[in-house]
C-alpha cells in the first residue's frame, strides 16, 4: 500500500481506539466484506448496525474514530469503510502466521481458505508426530517442531497459533517467544505464562458453546413468556441481518440509502 493520510492515521487510531470498539470493528468488517463480495456499494449506519446486532448510534461511535465516512442521507461507501477499518486494525500489510499442531482442529485451520481472503497468510505447519512431519496439507509441508525456532526465522511470521494438546501448550509458547513472536493465538484453555510485551489470546471452544447454551436457555424463556415457539439457532453468513439489508444486498451493485 502507498503511503498516505491513511497511513499516517494507523498509528493514531492503534493508539486510541476502545478495546470494546474494536472488537466491534471487527463484526463491522466481516458484514462489510459479505456487501463487497455480493457487489453492494452503499450501506446504511442503522442496516450495518442491524447486521450486527449494536445500536446505530454506537456504530456512529465506533467508527467516529476512523475519521468522516459516511455521508449524511446517503450512507457509507462500503468498499471504503472496509479498507479504513482494515487499516485501523493492521490489516492492511498482512500476517504471516504459523499454526503448531496438526491434529484435527490444526488440520481444519490450515484448511480453511478464508483467513487468506482477510489478510493472514499462514506460512509455516509444525507438528511433533513422526507421521505427520514431512506429510503435505494443502501447499504446505509439516515441519518437525524441534526446528520451530529457526524455522520462524526463516518464515518471518507476526502471529502463531497454538491448537496442541493442554499439557504441551506452555511448552510450545516458550519456543514461540524464543523465536520472536509477539503476538499468539492458543486454542487451550491454559493459562499461557508469557512476557508482559506478548499478546496472547485464547479460544476456548467449550466456553463459547456455553455462552451459546445461555443464549439459547434466554430466548426460550422470551418466548414462552410471549407465548411464542422457541426460536431455534441458526448459522448464517449474517447472523442478526436486519430484513432491510437482507433485502438491500440481493441486487448486485444495489444503493441503499439511509
């Protein structure tokens, strides 16, 4: 990307955005890139807002700190807004990222073709097992994760994710920082110890089913209150879509207007 006033704000906005807000931004990104992709040009702040389930004005908030987007009466420049908040999110050079551990859950990550679309690149497969190492998964080849630490100076990654066994994860995380790693994604739900200059971040599958269950225990007891059917969960590319985007974004190329 050439340098420019977008820039020169990625430093500003890395510094001063809410936490809360980003995490926002990304649910704004993933709805966004659904609008790029079904060639939609123009987006509502109350249909991106619907979208993902947060009030129009805390949208209008959240991204007041990317600067002026939208245009009054007629709504946000969905190619646009998405680039902005790529570059607020760091989005905008790519990651290279390394996945240790080959199993199932390994497996299906290096499988997954979306991460590429979002601008992480993973570069780099590690696994101990004699079996898996030397095997191919996808275009890549299973390193042997002994050579984890002069592999990532060869491979020069910005993220590493961790989906190995819990009593391994803490050891697997010391050669990760060893090699320079500053930023760490573990699918275990250990507590990983690391320097106070690493991030880390971790996914708990089990909690999130929880999370799910609560969720699903709450609408139940709305709708027998209401004397309705429970509503049953669903799995869609726009999960909490209000009618109006829905409708907006069928026509290819569509405005849609505030």
């Amino acid at each position: 990307m050439v340098a420019g006033p977008e820039s020169s704000a990625k430093v500003h906005l890395a510094k001063d955005i809410p936490p809360a807000t980003v995490a926002r931004l990304t649910a704004y990104l993933r709805v966004l890139g659904v609008l790029v992709d079904e060639g939609t040009l123009i987006v509502s702040s109350e249909e991106l807002a619907a979208a993902t389930g947060v009030g129009s004005a805390k949208l209008r908030k959240d991204l007041s700190f990317l600067g002026p987007n939208g245009v009054r009466g007629v709504g946000y420049d969905v190619a646009r807004l998405r680039a902005r908040i790529e570059i607020a999110l760091g989005l905008d050079q790519g990651h290279r990222v390394v996945l240790v551990g080959i199993g199932n859950l390994g497996r299906a990550l290096a499988g997954y073709g979306g991460f590429g679309r979002r601008g992480f690149t993973i570069v780099g497969l590690f696994d101990n097992e004699v079996d898996l190492v030397g095997t191919a998964v996808g275009p890549l080849l299973v390193r042997d994760v002994a050579d984890l630490v002069p592999a990532c100076a060869e491979l020069d990654p910005t993220i590493a994710v961790i989906a190995v066994p819990d009593d391994a994860a803490q050891a697997i995380c010391d050669r990760l920082v060893e090699a320079g790693l500053r930023c760490i994604l573990s699918f275990s739900p250990v507590a990983l110890r690391v320097p106070a200059y690493v991030e880390i971040r971790r996914v708990d599958l089990a909690v999130e089913m929880q999370m799910l269950s609560f969720s699903q225990a709450r609408n139940a007891e709305v709708a027998t209150r209401a004397g309705e059917d429970s509503p049953s969960l669903r799995s869609t590319g726009l999960m909490g879509r209000g009618p109006e985007l829905h409708a907006a974004t069928t026509n290819k190329g569509s405005v849609v207007r505030q």
